[in-house]
C-alpha cells in the first residue's frame, strides 16, 4: 500500500484529443480512488476551461495559475504530454522530488532529453509497453545515474461518452476516419483506400478532423465523403453514430491512440495500421483489423461492407477488449502500483 494520499497535477484536463482528454478520464479513476487531486493551471484563463466546473463538481482542489507554494516536500506532481511541465520543472524541483513525465509520444521531446540530463524527473510513465522498451534505454543512455523510474501503467477509459451504437442508418454503409487535422495523421493513400473498396450499399464517407492542411495532403475528398472540420461541427459521438468502419491509415506511429476506445466502446469496428499502439489494442480478425498495405485497408473495409454479421461479432468482441484494456478496476490497480512506487521516491 502506498502513503500517497494526494497527487499535483500541472495543467488541465480536456474533452478533445491527446493528453488533455487522457487527464480527464486519470481524473475520474484517481477521484474513485479517494485520492486528492490537485490541478495547477498553465495559464491565467483556467477558468474558462470547459470542465472547470465538473472539476469542482468532482472534488478536484484548483488552485491559481503556477502557484508553486502549495506544492509539499513528498507530493507527486504529473505532467501529461506537456512542454510547459518540462519547461517549469526548475520551479517544481524546489518543492518536491516526485516529479513524474507522462510521454504520450513514440519519440523523445528535446527537453525531456535535457531534463533527464540534469536528473529532473524522477518517473517516467507510459501508455504502451512497447515505447517504454524503447525510450528507457535512450533516456538512461543520457544520464543511468539519474535514478529515475520507468513505469507502465494502464489508462482508465470512461465510456459514459461513448455509447453503445445499437443501430446505424441501413440506407448506406457508413465509414470515416477522425484525427486532428495534422498531414501526418493523414496517409496520401486514404482516398485511394476509401475510393476502391468496395460495399453492397451506398458508401458514405465522414472525415472529422479535415482542414486546408489535411487536403493538401491528400487532395479533395470524393462528394460522398462529407468532411468537419472539427467536432464544433459535427460531435465525436455523431462521427461513431455514423460509421460501421473507421479506416485510418496514417503517416504517424501511434501510441496508444484514445479513438481506439471511443471506437470500441461506440461499436465501430476499426482498420488501422499494423504497427505503434495499434498493435497491443487491436486483435487482428477478432477485435479489427490491421493492416500492411493500402490493398490490405481495402480488402478488409470490403470484407466488413459484405458481411454485417462478423462486423457485429467482431464490434462485441472489441467492446470486451476495451474493458480489459482500459476498464476502471484494471486501472485502479495499475495506479495503485504508480502510486506504490512514487512513495519510494525521495520525498
């Protein structure tokens, strides 16, 4: 058992993308789990933020932006995939020791590279197993006597966002992607992919995420494919009410992506790229599909048109999957490991 009773978290949670939307769901867990969270904003608008209120709501202690003098000797303070973390850890250090990195990444950042140098941070976490194996060696080759710890733990999902789809229009089959509108999150064979597979019913395409950068990447989508710029125009939850499919193909290597639970948990069967975070979420066959090459992404979208009963099979199954994946109790147990190992950190 761990004497850690509260944690400090650096930054603010959000409801959209990344680590932001990844501290919300911690949030949830860590409250379920008694413990004290506080927040300490990055920037003087915190209040603004839109789940300020739900903090509050939840028990969450906000304190104002960069109040370092209600950090304790011996108190966590957890930076989620945040540069302005890296940035602020000189302040941080003269207050406690526990300072814990979350790199929500497949590569290192520079000033992660430089605070391990200087032996800042004293754990690391991460989502995916595969990118621990990775980052620990280069990280240690920079400084083996920082002492630090690298940890991987098991992010909690909240499905109460994301429901079930039951049914989805029968008049067409549906399909999408969604992503931020970044080039790389986008591979220049996707309308290519969704141009030639092929389905015994209209196909109709939503890409949530799309702007003047992702077209130009890829080109015009097809008039089928409608495309949102953002989720200010068309909700996530609307995108999985929509889409039977969700075929990303991308130039990024993924962590350990969130919309492959908000795709599980809404009953939206995914094909994805056979590599990155993809690979420990999805079971290929059974929970989805990875793919290899641009044929492989159309002969399994084509697959899933032609048969709605192993769609459905493989949408229950991938359901499960999440739960274990990212179910509260597996992650409640995970924390309480992180939260065993902090408290044998100097204080």
């Amino acid at each position: 058992m761990s004497d850690i009773k509260r944690i400090f978290v650096y930054g603010f949670p959000g409801l959209y993308g990344g680590a932001g939307t990844e501290l919300h769901h911690q949030i949830i867990a860590w409250r379920h789990m008694n413990l004290e969270v506080h927040l300490i904003p990055t920037h003087p608008n915190y209040r603004r933020e839109r789940l300020y209120q739900e903090m509050l709501q939840r028990g969450v202690i906000i304190h104002d932006y960069n109040e370092w003098s209600v950090i304790q000797p011996g108190d966590p303070v957890l930076g989620f995939c945040n540069a302005e973390f890296l940035s602020r850890l000189h302040e941080i250090r003269q207050r406690t020791r526990r300072t814990v990195f979350i790199n929500c990444m497949t590569w290192l950042f520079e000033k992660e590279k430089e605070r391990m140098k200087s032996g800042d941070i004293a754990m690391f976490l991460y989502q995916n197993e595969e990118v621990r194996q990775k980052h620990m060696p280069a990280l240690l080759g920079i400084n083996p006597d920082a002492g630090s710890k690298f940890i991987t733990f098991k992010p909690y999902f909240n499905t109460e966002n994301f429901p079930w789809v039951e049914e989805r229009n029968n008049e067409f089959f549906g399909c999408g992607r969604i992503s931020r509108q970044d080039a790389d999150k986008f591979s220049r064979d996707t309308l290519h992919i969704y141009e030639y597979f092929v389905s015994p019913k209209l196909k109709k395409g939503l890409f949530l995420g799309f702007s003047e950068r992702s077209e130009a990447k890829i080109g015009k989508p097809f008039p089928w494919i409608r495309t949102a710029r953002d989720q200010n125009e068309v909700s996530q939850q609307d995108f999985y009410k929509h889409c039977e499919i969700v075929i990303q193909p991308t130039d990024t290597t993924e962590n350990w992506p969130r919309i492959g639970f908000e795709s599980m948990s809404s009953g939206s069967v995914l094909v994805v790229d056979n590599r990155g975070g993809w690979r420990q979420m999805v079971k290929h066959g059974k929970t989805g599909w990875l793919c290899d090459t641009p044929r492989d992404f159309i002969y399994y979208a084509s697959k899933m048109a032609y048969e709605p009963n192993l769609r459905r099979d493989m949408a229950e199954a991938a359901r499960e999957q999440g739960k274990a994946l990212g179910g509260l109790d597996v992650s409640v147990e995970s924390w309480k490991e992180v939260l065993h190992e902090l408290s044998k950190l100097p204080e």
